[in-house]
C-alpha cells in the first residue's frame, strides 16, 4: 500500500522538517534574473560571461559584471562520451564550474550537487568526437582536432538548484 504525503511526513522530527523547509526556500528563492551570454573566453579553455548578469540567492539581488574567463574547467571528458559542466555563481560573484561524471549517452551523465548558496547561471556540455579527450584548463573549447563540442545552456530564472534539497 503507498504510503500518502501526510503519511511521509507525520514520521519526521521537527528539525528534519525545518532542514527539508528550508531547502525548498531556498531552492524557490534563488535565480538568475537573465542570460550571462555565456561563451568561450579569451582563453580558449575558459567560459566568459559576455553580458552581465543578474540573479538572486536565497532572496538576496546580487549581480556579475561581464568577466572574461569566469569559469576555470577542471577535468577529463574522455573521446566520445557525454558530461556536463555546471556553472554557478555565489552572491560575492564567485564563479565555479562544477564537473559531472560522463556517460555513454546525455541520459546517462550524473550531473553533480549545487550548494543551496550558489545560483546555477549556465550548463555547458562537452562530447569529444575527434580524436582525443576533453581535458579542462588544457584543450581549447573550439579545439578542431579534440572537437569538443561544446554546447553551452544559460539558465534563467529557477535552476538546478532544486536539486540541492534531494540530497537530505
């Protein structure tokens, strides 16, 4: 027999609640306000913010002026398998580039944790098709022998940041 919602959570203490509350709040109140125009940054193997951007954390209007490489990528996507970068920015403008674990296929990449402090600005996805690995910091986004395939997603507006309040 499935257990209700009412059910579920006659079973949790008080201080469970307000973590699993909070964790909702925060995730409601926190986002980018518009597109940061992401793109490949003066260095080859960065991200830029091409247009400023404006966003919220846990209610708190913070801003990021135009960056040339923001985001430092770290790590290995190997030849012909899928992963992601999650690009986050703090309310002090901290810029951080959070790396997934590949997988065969897009449906098979486990995307990584955002702390509910950060706000997601951006996804950038890598697929090397060419004829070596992606290796962050290292291989140029644009790389014609790598071909990386870099596929950038700005995020507006609610992000993945609801996901921070699954990992009670």
């Amino acid at each position: 027999m499935a257990l209700t919602l009412t059910q579920d959570l006659a079973g949790l203490s008080n201080a469970k609640m307000r973590e699993i509350l909070t964790k909702f709040q925060r995730a409601a109140t926190s986002y980018a306000l518009n597109s940061g125009a992401l793109a490949i940054g003066t260095t080859t193997t960065k991200v830029q913010i091409a247009a400023a951007i404006k966003f919220v954390i846990d209610g708190v209007y913070a801003n990021k002026a135009i960056t040339d490489d923001a985001f430092t990528l770290s790590g290995t996507v190997t030849a012909d398998l899928f992963n992601v970068f999650v690009l986050t920015l703090k309310a002090d403008g901290t810029a951080t580039a959070r790396m997934g674990t590949e997988g065969a296929t897009r449906a098979a990449v486990v995307w990584p944790t955002v702390p509910t402090d950060e706000v997601v600005v951006g996804v950038l996805e890598i697929n090397p098709t060419g004829t070596g690995n992606f290796v962050g910091g290292t291989t140029a986004l644009g790389d014609a022998t790598v071909v990386p395939n870099a596929v950038y997603t700005n995020v507006v507006g609610y992000g993945l940041n609801v996901a921070a309040f699954l990992t009670l």
